[in-house]
C-alpha cells in the first residue's frame, strides 16, 4: 500500500520551445501544472481563455454531427463495446490530422446545415399540411376566396357558427332584418362547428347584407386564398412533396457523410487535447523570452523527466519536496490484487495528510467479506468466468474498467471458496436434480465446513468474530498511522488503551457462563482468564478517561472528554452487530436458491418438469444472482466505509489530476506520439 511521494517542480524554458515542451509533458502525462508564481513586472499569465473558447466550440459542432449521424446512421456496435476500450492511432496520424481537421469541420458543418434543413422542412410541411386542413371546407368553391362581387354586387364569402343549413341561414337572416335587400346564400359546406357559405346581393344593399350576416356569427377567413381552394390545395401538396423531396435528400447526404463518423471523433479528442494544453498555458508565467512552469509530480518519475527535458532542450529543472503546510495531490500505488479495490477507496476518500492508502489490507478483506455474503459455488465461478473471459479477450479495455473486473473476478474467487465451504452450488442444486429427475436423494453436495441454514448460530459467531478481526485491524491500521507520523504516546493513548479495554471485556465475558451460553460455545475460560481480562479492561477505561481530551488544558474538561471517549464504548458493540449482515446475505441467497429449486421441481420429472425446472432455474437464479451481487457489493462497502474506515481512517486527499492527453476516443501511442 502506498501513497506515492509528490515533488514540486519548475521549469524554466525559453519561449520558442514552449510548444514542443508542453507537447512532451502532456504525452508524459507526468505533471499537475498550477500557477503558483503569481504576476509581477516580468512575468505575466496568457489569457487563452478567447482560444479554448474556440476548441470547445469546435467539440461541441463535432459532438452535436455525432449525435445527428447516430440519428441517421447509428454505428454497429457489439455488446461488448463498452469493454474494448480507445482505438489506437499513432503519432503520425496525430501529425499528419493537423494539417486536414479544416476539411473535417466542413463536413460537421454541412451534417449540422443538412440537420437543420431537415427539421425546417418538417417545420414546414407541418405547418402546409394545416394550411391544408383549413382548406378543405372550401373545396367546394369554384371562385377565389378574395371574391369581392362584380361592378353591379357585393359578395360575401366566410363562416357562421355551428352547422346550419340553407333554410335555417335565410331564417336568420330575415329575422335580422325584415327588409333586408334581395340575397343569394350558397352553402359550401357544413360540419359541427362551422358552415361555410357564399352570399352575394346587390352592391345597393350590401351594407345592410353585411350587418346582417356579422349579426348571426358572419366572420371572412382569415387566410383567403388568392386562386380557387382546389387550386390552393394543388400548390400545397406540390409544396409538402418538395419539402419531402428536400428531406429525404438531405438524409441522405447525412448518411453519405457517416464515413466521417471516426475523423469527427478523432476531431473532437484533437480538440480536446489542444484545449487542455491551452489551460495550462494561461497556467504559465511568461516573459518575453521565457516562461515558468510549476506543478507536482510523483518522486518515483521526476529524475527520469528531468533527464528526458534536459536532454532535449535548453532548460532548467528545479525538483524540490513539498511544503509541509500543503496538501499535496494524491495518488496510489498498489499491487495487482489490491488495485482493484482502488475505486473504492477513491469513492469514499483518498488519504489525507498523514493518512495511509488502505488498500493492501481492505482488498482482502473486500473479497472475503464480498464472498460470505454471495457464498454460493456457481454464482461465484460465473462471476470468474465471466470476469476472466473479458479481461483475456479485451487487452485494449480501459483501466477503470479492467480494475473494477478484477475486483469482481476476485471477489468471484472468494465466493466460489465459501460456497463449497458451505456446500452451497445454486443453492442445493445438485441433490434436487439428483431426486427429482434420477431418483438418488443420497446425492447431494455436502459443505466442506458446515450450512448456515442449519446452524445459524453457528455463522453468527463466526461473523461477530470476523467483525472483530475487522475492528481490530483498523485499530491497528491507526497505530501504524501514528507510528509513520512517530507519535508514539499517541498510540498507547489512542490505540493501546482500547485495546487493553476491549480484549479485557471479551476475556472476562468468555470467562463467564452466560456469554459462552448465549454464543453457544464449548468452551468457557478459566476464572483466572476472567481476573486479568477485567483488571485490563480497567487499566484500559481509565486510559481513555484520562487521556481521550489531552487537547484540553482544563482538567475537567479534560476528564468530562475522557468519560464521554469511554462511552464510545457503545459503538463498538453495535458496529460488532453490523457484521451480522455476513449471515443475513450469506442466508438470503442459500434460501432464495433453494425455494428457486423447489418451485422447479415441483412438476416432478419427465420432459414436461424438466422443461419447467429449466426456465424457473434460468429466470430464478438470474434474478437471486443480480440482487445478490448487488446487495453483497452494497453491504461490503458499508462495512469498509463505515465500521473499518471508522476506526482510522478520513480520507479527504485530493485526486493527482496530470496534465496528459485525457481523449475520449483515441488512445495516442505514448511511445511514438510527437504532438
């Protein structure tokens, strides 16, 4: 377990090497660049904020042609997509992309234009096909609906309210007006909610025409078509089969363009990465001639970049160790069975000042805890199999992703372990196929230990133990802490004293009838055992009243801090009941697999029972596997953040963020890149 040693570093470099500088950091991906030296009369920060600004327009251009070629022409992609990683490209075709990203933006430009063409004419043809709805109550009219009458009438062409007929219009209108003028009504067409009509009368009489029919809902259209309706609704549909026409095109124009799909993501890495650099360097102080960079970077790599620069350019290096007062960044370096449990760690936490990584000792108490809770054979060799599988067929696979298949191929392993020592195989599996459809009820897989579902109590004690061990060892993750950090005293105060406390209780406890009794054991310790566990456990108490408010100079207070130290007591009794979730899960999943089984066994044998064993087993155990392994994943997360971690450990580090080439889609060969 370590957390690797940061070292401050600064180098000095003329100005006309800052690019090939930069190039080589970002690839080395060695160095979090901060602008620690602030602004003076020689040195100065670049603002390259009107830069980055340009790059993060070009990615999001690049992005949005992505999404729209996904649209219109989504990548064949296997199931397995997500586990096969970055593509390769190397360092000439980095260089050489350079030169024609100019090319590739015309096409996300033309597929974003085309995009755009596509939803305007969907606009459009929505917006005709109204136009074209509205009309079709006027088909029925051989004149244009501008029609105002001839030198010698008026006509009147609009709607009234509701459906109406001609006898009824007439009616109204007569009851309007008792001398209304001659009128001739024509009805165009009528439905529930309107009716369409043409009147025409004498231009003498129009104004009384007029004021009768607004008096009984009269109302002129509000887009009167210039031709007749029939041939308005002639040019509409020649408009909406363009728009079509112009759609369909359009598409495929974008489809044509799907080709491109892989130079647009590589824009938007270039992009990317081109970005970053122009972070850090608004980053650097700059002279005219020269410029500063400061940062961190891991002790363990600093000579061989400090050789590699000054090798290469006319430079100054400078490594020194870091200030006590700050916090560096942090980050881990563990071996390849504990760092897979890395993520884990970094969800909660990285180590803080003076803390150590934990992961050595929480891996292996990560897998044998994961494995009590699942605790079935074949859900733990599906687990292997399925983890291993990916692993060897995928080499290109992202780091998170291998490491956290790791942690499940391990955790796999310790399942497998602790399902044969319970003699659990999909539950009892083996001895109901044996029964059902063999007619063997003495072939049965045995445990290589004992069954939980039949001595409980037996897995009870066995969980609080390991929960103590667990306890335990986080006690003793504190004491190395303060033994780094030579605070000796402070492991006999903080760490000692609860030890003497602790064990003392659990001696003088197994020395007694009823603990023994209630735990079921076989054995009860000596009276004597009993004398000297409570004579510690005493020494430890009045350790911890006296000791647990040190920081206090007011000796009542002090005490006051120590008695409520002492009462912490408390918590560790509960926090050795937490670990009973070892055999709630551990039973949940044998019992779950069992009732699957029966319920499949249950029509008996013969082709018809086997069929259904098949598919209950198949849905049953996929269902008991999914919410197991979720749960088991939960819950020994909880018991590594909660009760382990509760003992010694914060967190609150902060991630080493280097200054690297951080793409999406292309993984640029380190060893070959040129930038």
């Amino acid at each position: 377990m370590a957390v690797l040693q940061m070292k401050r570093i600064r180098i000095c470099a003329l100005k006309k090497d800052r690019k090939p500088v930069l190039e080589l950091l970002q690839r080395r991906g060695a160095v979090e660049v901060d602008a620690a030296i602030p602004e003076d009369s020689v040195f100065s920060h670049a603002d390259t904020s009107a830069n980055r600004s340009v790059f993060h327009k070009n990615i999001a251009a690049a992005a949005a042609a992505l999404e729209i070629l996904d649209q219109y022409a989504p990548e064949q992609k296997s199931l397995f997509a997500s586990l096969e990683g970055r593509k390769l490209k190397s360092d000439k075709d980095y260089a050489a992309f350079a030169q024609k990203y100019d090319g590739v933006m015309e096409s996300v430009y033309r597929i974003t234009a085309l995009d755009r063409s596509v939803a305007e004419n969907k606009a459009e043809i929505i917006k005709l096909e109204s136009q074209l709805e509205s009309l079709q109550p006027w088909l029925g009219l051989d004149l244009s609906m501008r029609f105002q009458g001839t030198g010698q009438t008026r006509a009147f062409i609009g709607t009234l309210p509701g459906g109406m007929d001609l006898e009824s219009i007439l009616a109204q209108l007569a009851g309007q007006n008792p001398s209304l003028p001659p009128v001739q009504v024509e009805l165009i067409s009528s439905s529930q909610n309107q009716t369409c009509i043409f009147a025409v009368c004498h231009k003498d009489g129009a104004a009384q025409v007029e004021e009768a029919l607004r008096s009984i809902g009269f109302a002129q259209p509000s887009n009167p078509t210039k031709g007749t309706p029939a041939q308005r609704k002639q040019e509409l549909e020649t408009l909406i089969a363009q728009a079509k026409e112009e759609i369909d095109t359009a598409q495929q124009q974008i489809v044509s363009l799907a080709g491109q799909r892989e130079q647009i993501e590589f824009t938007i890495d270039y992009f990317t990465m081109r970005s970053e650099k122009y972070e850090v360097i608004g980053e650097l102080a700059q002279s005219k001639r020269a410029f500063v960079l400061t940062g961190y970077i891991p002790a363990k790599r600093a000579d061989a970049l400090q050789a590699e620069l000054e090798s290469r350019f006319d430079l100054a290096v400078e490594l020194n160790d870091c200030d006590p007062s700050v916090d560096p960044p942090v980050m881990l370096q563990n071996n390849q069975f504990s760092a897979p449990v890395e993520g884990v760690l970094e969800s909660f936490g990285l180590p803080g000042r003076g803390e150590v990584d934990p992961c050595s000792v929480m891996s292996f108490f990560y897998y044998f805890l994961f494995g009590l809770m699942l605790s079935d054979a074949a859900y733990g060799l599906l687990m292997v199999i399925g983890c291993g599988f990916a692993l060897l067929k995928f080499k290109n696979m992202e780091s998170g992703m291998r490491k956290t298949l790791q942690m499940f191929l391990y955790c796999g392993i310790s399942t497998t372990f602790w399902g044969f020592m319970f003699g659990s195989f999909f539950g009892d599996l083996v001895g109901v196929v044996a029964t059902t459809f063999f007619g063997r009820p003495d072939i049965a897989l045995g445990p290589l230990w004992f069954e939980p579902v039949k001595e409980p109590m037996r897995m009870l004690v066995f969980s609080m133990l390991l929960g103590i061990i667990h306890l335990f060892t986080g006690l003793a993750m504190k004491a190395y802490q303060y033994a780094k950090q030579k605070a000796w005293l402070d492991i006999l105060y903080d760490v000692g004293f609860w030890y003497m406390l602790l064990v003392g209780l659990i001696v003088y406890g197994l020395s007694t009838e009823m603990l023994p009794s209630i735990l079921q054991l076989s054995f009860i310790l000596p009276a004597s055992a009993g004398t000297v566990g409570i004579a510690a456990a005493a020494i430890g108490a009045v350790g911890i009243i006296l000791t647990a408010g040190r920081e206090s100079r007011n000796p009542v207070k002090r005490l006051l801090k120590g008695a409520y130290g002492l009462y912490g007591v408390t918590s560790y009794l509960s926090d050795v009941l937490s670990y009973s979730r070892l055999l709630a899960l551990g039973l949940a999943t044998g019992v779950i697999a069992t009732v699957i089984n029966s319920m499949g066994s249950m029509m008996g044998g013969g082709i018809v029972g086997a069929i259904v064993f098949i598919l209950i087993f198949l849905v049953g155990h996929t269902m008991n596997l999914a919410i197991n392994l979720l749960g088991a994943y939960v819950h020994t997360n909880r018991l590594q953040f909660v009760e382990f971690f509760g003992k010694f450990y914060e967190g609150g580090g902060r991630a080493f963020q280097p200054f690297a080439a951080h793409t999406k889609y292309y993984n640029i060969k380190e060893e070959t890149y040129h930038g």
